[in-house]
C-alpha cells in the first residue's frame, strides 16, 4: 500500500505496526525536512500518527501546548496533532487550521481515528468489511486487498454521467467511500465505526457597509497567504489571470525577495488567457513560465486516469503540474474564490431569476408549471434541443429548489436519461441526483446562498478539488489553497450574497483588492478555464470515441445504448450537442478507466499504454 503511494512522498516514508493494526506514510518533505519523519509519535509512544498536508496554524499551536508541559522531539508541523489530542481528546480537530488527511492511533484506549480537512482539499478513502478497516489517500491502496476486489458502483457512474463528478460518501468502486470534508471517523474495538461531523459552515450574517467590509476581507486575505506561505522549500503560483490566481500571486509578491515562479496553461483557444497572465506576471515581476496543452495529449490520460482512480474529463492539471514538479514542490493557486465569492454569475443569476419568479406567488407558478408541462408535451426527443427543455423542466418544478439546481448542474431528465440508459442503468432516474442537494435548499431563505453552500459541499471537493490534489500528488507537488483558508471561509460564508455575485462576480473581493491588482485584471469578468469538448469532438477525441465506444464494455453490458451514441455520431457536429459530447468523453475515458483497473495483472505495474489500451 504504501509502495503504490510512493508518488504522494518520495522523500522519505516509515511505519508503524501494533499487533492488527498497520501505518505507513510516504512523505514529501516540506516543512523540517530533515526531522518530522513519520510515523510520529507522543512523548511516551502512546498515541501514533501518520498525516498528509499542513497545519498553518502550527506555531501557535505549539507555543500553547508547550506551555501546558507538551514536550516536542520535531520542528515540524504534524506533532501537534498528537498533542492536541492528547489534551483536547476527540473535539483536537476543531482548532486546526490547514489542509490535512491524518490518522491517528491510541494504543492504550485501542482507538484509530481518522479527519479530514474542513474543504476536503487533502482525500481520504476507507473500506470496511468483515470486521476490518483499511484507509488510505488514494483507492488503489485500499485495492490491493485482496479481499476486496475492484466492482463498479453503478450509482456512481449514474452521477458521473449527469454531474460530471461522483458527489459525497460515494467513489468509482462500490465498497470504498471517502470520509467527507469536515468529518472525523472513529474506529474502537469491540464497537462499530462511527462517522460524525466536527465542522459546519457559519450561518450567521456579517453587517456593515461595504468599504469597511471590503478592508476586513482585504486583512483576511493578506494573513490567509502569509500563513500558507510557510515552507522550508520554495514556492511558486498558478497564474491564470483571473481575480483569484492574480490576488494571490500579488499577495504573495509583498512577502517575497526574491522573484514568484508563475505558472500558466491553455489550450490553443480563443479562450485562453494568457495574455492576461502576461500582465500579471510582468506586474508583479514574476519568472513566468507557460504551457499550451494539445488534443494529442490524450496519450497521457490512461496516466491522468490511474492517479484520479477515476475517468474523470478535467484532468488537464497533470500536464501542468508536471511542469511546475520540475522547478518547486509547493505552489499555491486560487481555488475556491469562485465558490466563496459569486464567481459563476451566469448560474447564480440563473438561481436569483428562479427566485423572482418564485416571489410572483402561487397563482404564477402554477401557471408557470402549466407552462413547463405544454412545452415538454410538444417538444421533441432531439439532443439538440435539451436546452429548451431544461427551460420547460425548471418551469414545472417551480418551488423545488433542489430539482432545479439539479436541471442547472447539468442531470439529464427522466426522458433523456430513458433514451441513453440501457437495461444495467434502466432504475437510474433523474430524482437520484436531485436528491444529493436536498438537503442544501428549503423553500425560504436566499437562493444563491443555498446554492453556494451546495457546491461548497459537493462540486468543490469531489471535482475541483479531488482532481487538483490527484493530479498534482501524481509529480509529488504540494497544492496550497489560500482562498480556502478557513479564517476566510468563516468571513466569506457571513456575507449576504448580494455582496458577492453582484456585476461580473466576485464584487466584495473586487473592491477589497482594487488598489493592488491591475485595472484589466480587475474588471475583467469570469471565464472558463476548461478543455473546449466540441472543438476536441471534431478532432482525434471524436474519431477514437467512434472507435472504442460502440463495441465497448458500456454498450455490450447495458449501460448505455448504441442507438443513442449511433445518433449522436451521425449528425454534423453541433455545439449544442456539448451536453453529449461531455457523456462520450466521459464513456471514452470510462473504457480506459476499466482496462486499467478491471483487466491489468496488477494495480502497482497496470497497463498504461493508451494504444494498446484502445485496441
């Protein structure tokens, strides 16, 4: 298990063994490189701990725990864990502050305890079966069991085809699930795992005017990078160009001599921005480095595949992480502005539409779910025209709030869903999906909110984050998220929406760094930053797809029809189609997916060759 990791740590890595329990840890060094070797452990070897990430708030920690008679053998940051629990017991985890997957073992109460970061920025995955507990980073390690071979998750793959992501407890393999964000699991012997939460978001509301708000989060921001600036290696940034890498890197530069390495990838589109990385970098005298990522790159996904565990579309950060392994081990990027700070505007004023309505009252929408249920009724059963029926679909479930951030996320309706499905998928409905953000909306309060703190919880970490950490772990590179930071998280989330999504998004951040980053920076509105699926469909993608997709395994065992791909393969291709494109890419990297797991000899020397694996 932990060979199969040894890409996470190359640096170093220990065990620990106490009759049936086992540890292990693959260490990429950091912070006191030479010391801090783990498995690490008390100051009588009672309580035992391995861990993956940072404790930013280390020092201050340690000053405390000192101070109550704590003796420290380390100067690294993972000590504290054992410490903190040592005094605070099971309630250790509420005073950290970092990115972190750790476990923990108290050999004199027989207990293993496993947390997991607040965001979900660093994963964790367990097994349990037959009265046994198995953990790791990655799934493949869980893998390696031989009691527990590879089965697919039928459920998952449901939401992978309708979300693009596998969201919360759930992964690719049925029998192995991720602890979630914010969640401790509680292993004792004689007694059932138990799973709880140590973490919410705030619900509280902060007020005030806007500028003296702006100055609080401008403070915050400022001591959320200084913090995660703390390293004994050097560190450099992703730069897209946008609000959120361009803040960074600016915040960055106040605390740096010597010049930031820079980091920025694109596409060869129209798209890409990186002119605007150009004017960043050069305000901020970074040493500034690019990439431009091809279609035939797709050579590389069986690799991309085998670190996600997953066949996932947006893996394209491997390419670049590979690049930026070669000069640091740590870099920091601008994840979660979007998610704090309204940056998806399209969609939030798509959710603060539905509200208008919803304010209309209950005579309107009624007539609105009259509406909806006409225009269904005449449209018809075109790919092509999904969009419009989305439109009808999100007017008959006026007052379902959950159903339609589900229609906006991208699930393809009863209908659809009947048409693409074969006879394994036939009991997937729409309702599934719906039902994974139920719990995020009620029928009051303010929609854009709620649908912020839905993706906080879901797309967050099971896309965004999963695949960051994945992918840059894949070149033992550390990837810091400083606007996750969780002093800012606790700000952000006490802020009305209002404050945030309003203009181009993103607009309380906007005026809390408006002195510091460059004007065209500073206006320019969201862009995407993602694989342009149709321009790929035209290309090799579309070709290969025709290739290995209607005789593949998805097909021969029902998962989804040949007709729909046969329909979808003979029209000229379509941007509306996008939608479709997105589930062949998915199916495509799905048959890699399976090859590699399903049919090589083994897990630690699989099969990633991606000719062979097509042929």
């Amino acid at each position: 298990m932990g060979r199969i990791l040894s890409h996470r740590g190359p640096d170093d890595s220990g065990e620990y063994l106490d009759g049936g329990v086992g540890l292990t840890n693959r260490r990429l060094s950091i912070i006191d490189i030479t010391g801090s070797r783990q498995p690490i452990h008390n100051e009588d070897e009672r309580i035992w701990l391995v861990c993956n990430g940072e404790i930013y708030n280390y020092r201050e920690l340690r000053e405390m725990l000192v101070r109550m008679g704590h003796k420290f053998y380390t100067n690294g940051d993972s000590e504290v864990i054992t410490h903190l629990y040592e005094e605070r017991g099971l309630d250790f985890a509420n005073e950290l502050n970092g990115i972190f997957a750790a476990a923990i073992w108290d050999s004199t109460k027989r207990r293993l305890i496993l947390i997991r970061d607040p965001v979900g920025v660093k994963p964790l995955y367990y097994a349990v079966k037959d009265g046994k507990l198995l953990f790791a980073s990655e799934p493949k390690a869980i893998l390696l069991w031989s009691e527990l071979r590879p089965q697919l998750d039928g459920l998952a793959l449901h939401y992978l085809f309708n979300l693009l992501y596998v969201p919360r407890e759930l992964t690719m393999f049925r029998g192995i699930k991720k602890l979630l964000p914010g969640h401790m699991l509680v292993a004792e012997e004689g007694s059932p795992v138990v799973v709880r939460s140590y973490w919410n978001l705030p619900t509280t509301t902060v007020q005030g005017p806007e500028h003296a708000i702006a100055k609080i989060l401008r403070k915050t921001l400022e001591d959320a990078v200084k913090r995660q600036m703390i390293s004994d290696v050097p560190i450099a940034a992703f730069l897209s160009g946008g609000l959120d890498t361009s803040t960074v890197v600016a915040l960055m530069s106040k605390d740096k001599r010597e010049p930031i390495q820079t980091f920025t990838m694109g596409f060869g589109e129209p798209t890409d921005e990186l002119s605007d990385a150009q004017l960043i970098s050069r305000q901020f005298s970074t040493d500034h480095h690019e990439l431009i990522i091809s279609p035939r790159e797709i050579d590389a996904y069986p690799k991309a595949i085998w670190h996600a565990d997953m066949p996932k579309m947006n893996l394209y950060p491997y390419f670049i992480a590979e690049q930026v392994s070669k000069h640091v081990k740590v870099v920091l990027s601008g994840m979660g502005g979007d998610e704090l700070f309204g940056g998806y505007v399209y969609r939030y004023g798509h959710m603060k539409s539905i509200e208008s309505l919803e304010r209309l009252g209950p005579v309107t929408s009624k007539a609105l779910k009259v509406v909806g249920e006409v225009g269904l009724q005449m449209m018809g059963s075109s790919p092509s025209a999904h969009k419009l029926r989305n439109r009808f679909h999100v007017l008959t479930s006026m007052g379902e709030r959950a159903t339609q951030y589900a229609i906006t996320a991208g699930a393809f309706s009863d209908d659809e869903l009947a048409s693409a499905y074969g006879d394994a998928m036939s009991d997937r409905r729409f309702e599934e999906v719906e039902q994974t953000f139920r719990p995020y909306f009620s029928k009051d309060g303010d929609l854009v909110d709620q649908t912020m703190r839905a993706e906080f919880e879901t797309k967050l970490p099971d896309d965004f984050l999963l695949v960051d950490d994945a992918m840059t772990m894949a070149h033992a590179l550390e990837e810091r998220v400083p606007l996750l930071d969780l002093e800012l998280i606790d700000l952000a989330f006490k802020l009305p929406s209002g404050l945030k999504y309003r203009g181009p998004g993103k607009y309380i951040l906007r005026l809390a760094v408006a002195d510091l980053i460059p004007k065209r920076a500073l206006r320019k509105p969201k862009s995407g930053f993602s694989v342009n699926v149709f321009s790929w469909y035209k290309g090799e993608m579309g070709e290969i797809a025709r290739q290995i997709l209607p005789t593949g395994y998805l097909v021969r065992q029902g998962y989804i029809k040949e007709s729909m791909l046969r329909d979808i393969f003979d029209r000229e291709p379509d941007q509306s189609l996008t939608r479709y494109y997105n589930l062949i890419w998915v199916g495509m990297l799905f048959e890699l997916w399976r090859r590699i797991y399903f049919e090589s000899e083994s897990l630690l020397s699989p099969n990633l060759n991606f000719e062979k694996l097509i042929s």
